[in-house]
C-alpha cells in the first residue's frame, strides 16, 4: 500500500526550499583561498627549466666523451733552440709509426747545441720517461735548408707509448711543453658557492598588504648549490646548475600559547590560521592557541571557546617566522669587463625555483615548534638575478669570484590572485670555480 | 550573471574573486541548511565555515554533470552531520520500536499565512536529535535506513525520532496558526 507523505514534511520541504538567510559578514574572511592549479604558464616555465638543467647536462656530458675517447694530438711540437730560433719538425713525410698503441701525453725535453741550427737528427726521450712511453719512427733528413724550421702537424703524428725516434746523427734532447698546447681552452668552470642576502618586500598599492608587510620583518635569506658554466667566447659564457634557496618573514604581532588540546578537541586539520603577506598560514598544530593583532587571526573555535583566561597555556612564542625552501635552476649569461688574473663581470639571468620546504614555525633556537604551513605559496617561481662581481685567479685552474647581486622574483610568491608580493633581496655571492 | 562553470573554472585557477562571487551567491541558500541542522547561529556559521573550505578544497572532483548547488548542499549537510555526531554521539537515545503517529495533522493550506523564516525557527528549536532525523527524513528525502547509517542509529530510532519531531512540530504550527480544528488524513 502507498504510504502517503505528511503534510507537515511537505510544508516544511517547500517552504525551506527557496530560503536565504544572509550569513555573518567575517564568515568570508574566515575562509582561506584555494590553492591554485598549475597554470599552462607555470608548467611551460617548468619544462624551460628542465631544458636548461638538460642542456647543462648534455654539455657536461660532451666534454667527458670528448675528453675521454679522443687520442691526443701534437698541436705543434716546437723546438726551442738557444739562438732563440724556434725550432719545429715537420715530420709530414715521416714514415708511419710501426707500432700503434695507446696514445698518452707525453713531455720531452730536448736541447740544442748552440752553434749548430737546429735539426731532427735524433731525438729521444728523457731519460726520466719510461721506456714504454717512448715514441719511435723513420724520420727522413731535413729537406728544407738549415735553419728553417721544420713544423709538426696535429693531424699528422700521434705520439705512441711504444717505439722510439730514431736515425739521427746525433742526439738531440728537446722538451715539448705541454702537448696538449696551450691554445687547449678550458671551457667549462664547475664550482660551489654560497650567497647569504637580505630580503625586502615590497606591497604596490594594496592597502592591506602594506598594513601586513609593515608588521613582517624579511628573514636572512641564502642560496647554495653547485654551478657549471660554458665558455661562449672569451669573455661571455653561460652558467647553469643546481641549489637551494631559503627565503622567509619573521611574523611579529602573534602570541602562540600551548597546551589546547587538553580543552578544546576537534576533527579538523587547523584550528587557526595567520594572515601574511605571502598567504594565509594554517595552524596545523591544533596543541597551539594563537592571538594576535591587526585581525591577522582567524580561527574555527567558537567565539565562546576563544577565551584564553579559561585556559591553563603557556606561552611558547611571540612570533611566527615562515620558512621558504626552494630547489633552485639558474641559467645565467656573464660577461667578463676585465679578463686578467683580478677580473671583473657583469651577470644576468633568471633562476627558476620549485618549493621543497613551506613551514611556520615558532620559538627560538633548538626549541622551534611547528606552526603549520601557508596556505596560497606558488610551488614554481621565476626569479631575475642581477650581478656586477670580481673574480680573482688563484691558480690556472682555481677561480674565487665574490659577486654582489641583487634578486628580484618576478612571479608572486603567493597563488592567491591579484597578490602583489614580490620580496627582492641584495647579497653577496662567492665561491670557488674549476677550469677543466 | 556569470555562469557557475565560468566561476568554477575561474575558481580552480586560484582566482580569490570567483572563490569570493561563489560564495556570495550560495551562502544565503547554504546558511539557511545549516541553521535547519545547527539550531543555533554561532554552530551554523561554523558549520557554512567549514562546508566552503571543503567545497572549495574538493571543487576539481565536481563532474559538472549533477547539480552544482545540490552537489554543495550535500557537503553541507554532511559537515553538519559530522559535527553533530562528534558533539552528541554520546546522547544517543535507546532504540524505540513503537511509533507512535500523530493522531491527525493541519491540512496543508492552513500554512499559508507561515513565512519560510517561522518554519525555519521551528526546526532550530526542535531538539537536535529530533531536528537532525526531520530533516534528512523529511527535508532531504532520506530514508530510515540510511538516516539510520549517516547517524549510527537503527531505524527504529530514526522513525521514534521522526514522529516526535512531527507532533512538536503540528504542535507549534497549530498554535502559531490558529488552527484547532482537527484535520483527519484523506
């Protein structure tokens, strides 16, 4: 049998149906934004930085293989004669050398008489060379006339681990400085460095986040990691690499009390949260009782639940400091102004950074206590990085550069729309660079 | 007006100003369900509190296919139910088989002259445990059983509490009305 509804359920379904009741006001302000999702912009930043980790990689790379698989050549092999004269060999019609083996580099050192011009009579290795290093061909006699010299050619003869020069007149001891040839550039710089900074806010025209920024005092910011650069030309080359860079703000007009749990149990993954500038903090960590002026603390405790007289806490922090940490690509363009052994440069570029670390802390020292997190902070930023610096040449392959630079983030920190704040900062970058 | 796809897209995108239009043009219809399950207006902007944080937090699973407004009312209500069962999961009454019906109810007419905010205040001051059965029973459209499951009572007590809701209800409706008549069920 067909039960038929009560009018009473009726009435009320239909009368409620189209209810409105308007809300308390600060219901909305209570509500903090939703995080963002990631943009095609953001994405698109982070495959350019992906490129430029994979272009510092693929040059990495090319220069192992290369170094790695390419026997090493004779430039030039010169001679030096005591009359000053250079004395070079030319060894094009030489006869092919007999037993090929691995190719090493090899110094010899060779002597002249001083009045006698210079020829490839004989040559051998020093006697400190082991004899498995010692090289060995049918060199023809000197065509050319006495004197002249007499030119090697990188293409033309690979010095051998095996086999020995020989069918000379007499004995002629030569040194080859540096096979390898001092025209072998060092291309690329591998080096560490570390660069402390002071950041600085900075809040437009938006009332509300000045009245924010004004209470926040920036954080000592740093950022570390390793570099690898290319030498473009002589003067330009192109950095890249990988760090890590901590930013934050120390929150000052908020008292944190402890010991909340003990009266006030809710299912709910915050009780407070904190307005600051870069986004709305989220007291995770529902021990905390938080207060606060400026109407930076918002809370889902009643308002007849708030009274913290209630309540035995004690009080573990008079601020709240928000911590940063961001994992960190640059790809930076620099130019040597001064290329001698104290230099100076000029530097650009932009570092693109992904959020690894966003915390809220309070306390000092080893007794921090997490906060929380902030709600709204980008996961991707991109920021432009600005150097003017002094490099100092410690040896032919050690280089300490001590640069100021100056950061700006052109990318908000915060997702939340419309948000002005971009910190900037001014520090000193220094650390030790290899050539190889 | 911009159409609730527009704003949720906008919304998702992480614009704070669509989050903020969604909110203004649902929360009056919102707050009105949970001042039907708070009974009071500090619980129920509580409740309106939280429903939003979810809402917006678990707006990228809405599949566009239902209806948004029912898709929001039902986080609503369930914030509601959460809360009341984390504040009165100790009041539980003891099941009660016999149910007792009203013996006759107004007929429907006789609630002309009552104003949505007079049925409205009615509910917020029933007791909660009655309050809560009317309206999913009789408001949402649930049945005992799953009134049953959502608050961890048998069906039992869902349709004792049910009837009693209703005579207190007829009770007040009639007084506010006038009517004294007794209307018997066709």
């Amino acid at each position: 049998m067909f039960e038929r509804e009560p009018n009473i359920d009726i009435v009320f379904r239909n009368g409620l149906k189209n209810l409105e009741v308007l809300p308390p006001a600060d219901v909305w302000d209570s509500i903090p934004p939703m995080p963002m999702k990631q943009s095609r912009l953001r994405i698109i930043s982070g495959i350019a930085a992906g490129v430029a980790a994979m272009v510092s990689l693929t040059l990495l790379v090319s220069w192992f293989v290369r170094n790695n698989s390419t026997p090493v050549l004779l430039s030039e092999v010169t001679v030096p004669g005591s009359d000053l004269r250079d004395v070079s060999i030319d060894i094009a019609k030489a006869a092919p050398v007999t037993r090929p083996a691995e190719a090493k580099t090899v110094n010899f050192t060779a002597t002249t008489t001083p009045s006698e011009p210079a020829g490839l009579s004989d040559m051998e290795a020093m006697e400190d060379i082991p004899p498995e290093l010692t090289a060995s061909a049918d060199l023809p006699e000197q065509d050319g006339p006495t004197g002249e010299p007499l030119k090697l050619f990188s293409d033309e003869i690979t010095i051998i681990n095996a086999g020995r020069f020989d069918g000379a007149d007499e004995n002629l001891k030569t040194t080859l400085p540096d096979l390898k040839g001092a025209k072998t550039e060092k291309r690329f710089l591998l080096g560490a460095s570390l660069s402390p900074a002071m950041g600085f806010s900075r809040s437009g025209e938006d009332v509300r986040l000045a009245e924010l920024i004004n209470s926040e005092k920036s954080r000592p910011a740093y950022t570390t990691g390793v570099s690898v650069a290319y030498r473009i030309s002589d003067r330009l080359s192109i950095q890249s690499g990988i760090g890590l860079s901590s930013i934050g703000q120390t929150i000052s007009d908020v008292a944190v009390y402890a010991g909340l749990s003990d009266y006030y149990s809710v299912k709910s993954s915050y009780l407070y949260s904190v307005e600051t500038a870069s986004g709305l903090i989220l007291a995770g960590n529902t021990d905390l009782y938080l207060t606060g002026t400026r109407d930076r603390v918002g809370t889902l405790i009643p308002v007849n639940m708030a009274d913290p007289s209630k309540y035995k806490l004690t009080q573990v922090g008079s601020d709240i400091q928000q911590i940063f940490r961001y994992l960190e690509l640059p790809v930076m363009l620099r130019y040597k102004l001064i290329d001698r052994k104290v230099g100076l440069n000029v530097s650009g570029g932009v570092a693109y950074g992904f959020l690894v670390d966003n915390s809220a802390y309070t306390g000092e020292g080893s007794d921090l206590i997490r906060v929380g997190h902030t709600e709204g902070v980008s996961n991707v930023n991109l920021s432009s990085q600005l150097g003017f610096g002094m490099e100092y040449n410690i040896s032919r392959k050690i280089i300490f550069s001590l640069e100021p630079m100056f950061r700006y983030y052109v990318t908000p920190i915060s997702d939340i729309s419309g948000s002005l704040y971009k910190p900037y900062s001014v520090g000193f970058t220094s650390g030790f660079f290899f050539k190889f | 007006m911009a159409k609730d796809k527009d704003i949720i897209d906008g919304c998702l995108s992480g614009s704070r100003r669509d989050q903020e239009l969604l909110y203004r043009r649902y929360s009056p219809k919102l707050y009105a369900v949970c001042l039907q399950y708070a009974g009071n207006t500090e619980e129920a902007r509580d409740v309106l509190q939280e429903g939003f944080i979810k809402i917006f937090e678990n707006l990228s699973h809405f599949s566009h296919e239902g209806s948004f407004e029912g898709w929001m009312r039902r986080i609503i209500v369930n914030t509601a139910l959460e809360r009341y069962r984390n504040r009165y999961y100790l009041n539980r009454v003891d099941d009660i088989d016999e149910v007792t019906e009203p013996e006759a109810e107004p007929d429907t007419d006789d609630f002309a002259g009552l104003e949505a905010f007079d049925l409205l205040n009615m509910i917020m001051e029933l007791p909660p445990k009655y309050r809560v059965v009317f309206n999913l029973y009789a408001i949402e459209g649930y049945s005992h059983k799953e009134v049953g499951e959502m608050l961890g009572i048998s069906e039992g007590t869902s349709k004792s509490n049910l009837s009693r809701a209703r005579e207190i209800l007829q009770k007040k409706v009639m007084i506010l009305t006038g009517v004294t008549k007794r209307m018997v069920n066709v």
